[in-house]
C-alpha cells in the first residue's frame, strides 16, 4: 500500500468503507473513544468537519478500546453516543484496534509513515490524529492532548494544496 486511499474498512455500520472513494480529499483520522477525558474533541472534530467539509476535508473516527477500556460498548451505541452528545456526522468506521497483531492495516501503515516520539510507531493512548494529504500521504501525527481546533492552520494549508 503507497497511500491512504489504498485501504479499505469497515464502517460503523458493518459495511466495507473504501478509502478509494475519498481521493483527492483531505484526510483527519483519529482513533476515538466515549469514555476518555478527550473524548470531548469529538465536538471540536465536528467543528472542523463543519468548517472545512465543503472544501475537501473528511474527519474520520475509529473508535478504539485498546486503552482502558475506555469504548467497550458495540459499534450502534458508540454511534448514538457520538452523534446524541456531541452531534458527530463525519464517518465514523467500526470499533479497530490501532496496536498490535490485529491492528488496523490502515493504522499500521499510517504509524509507520509518521512515527511518534523519539520514533516509536506504537500509538500510546485515544485521540492521536493524522493529517493525511489530497495525494494519501501522511503529512503529520498530532498527540492526544493537540486539541482539534490547534490543527486548523494544518488542514487549510493541506486543503490549499491542490
């Protein structure tokens, strides 16, 4: 796989959501979770969302419960959860794991193309974000703790680039 638009997924609702479809698109994947001290970012990803969705950009959400347990819930609820409290209408995929044997092939290849601190590749807690390019290459891994909003200049300069 070269880019982002290589791989496929499954959607939160079971159904097989293909990268593919979003070339030419800016990118914002995140691995989420409903029961996480960020999980407040979700608002500030629909912000962005809602901002800059008309203009190329597609907020991606993979629930993840490989850190505490913090989304054991079924794909349905985490859903309601995320669209009740926080008003998420970007795509959300099905619940992945983002470390390990079975994590995500997408997830595997975005680590190694933007490895973390000191270089490790492994993701270390909910919320760690990539900025993925119109031409599917990873153009920058954002910690958990970088709010949604801190990206903004990120994302119109990526959005600029046609």
């Amino acid at each position: 796989m070269t880019t982002a638009f290589d791989f496929d997924t499954r959607a939160i609702d079971g159904q097989t959501f293909s990268l593919s479809a979003l070339r030419g698109h800016v990118l914002l994947i995140v691995n989420t979770a409903s029961a996480c001290g960020f999980t407040p970012q979700l608002q500030g990803l629909q912000q962005l969302w809602g901002r800059y969705g008309s203009q190329g950009l597609m907020v991606l959400g993979f629930p993840c419960n490989q850190f505490g347990g913090q989304d054991p819930k079924p794909d349905g609820e985490i859903a309601q959860f995320c669209e009740l409290n926080y008003g998420v209408d970007f795509p959300m995929m099905a619940k992945t794991e983002v470390n390990g044997d079975q994590a995500e092939p997408l997830f595997k290849w975005l680590k190694a193309q933007a490895p973390g601190v000191l270089g490790t590749e492994s993701i270390k807690w909910n919320f760690t974000k990539f900025l993925v390019g119109r031409d599917g290459q990873v153009l920058r891994r954002y910690a958990p703790q970088d709010k949604p909003e801190s990206l903004a200049a990120d994302i119109e300069v990526a959005l600029a680039k046609g």
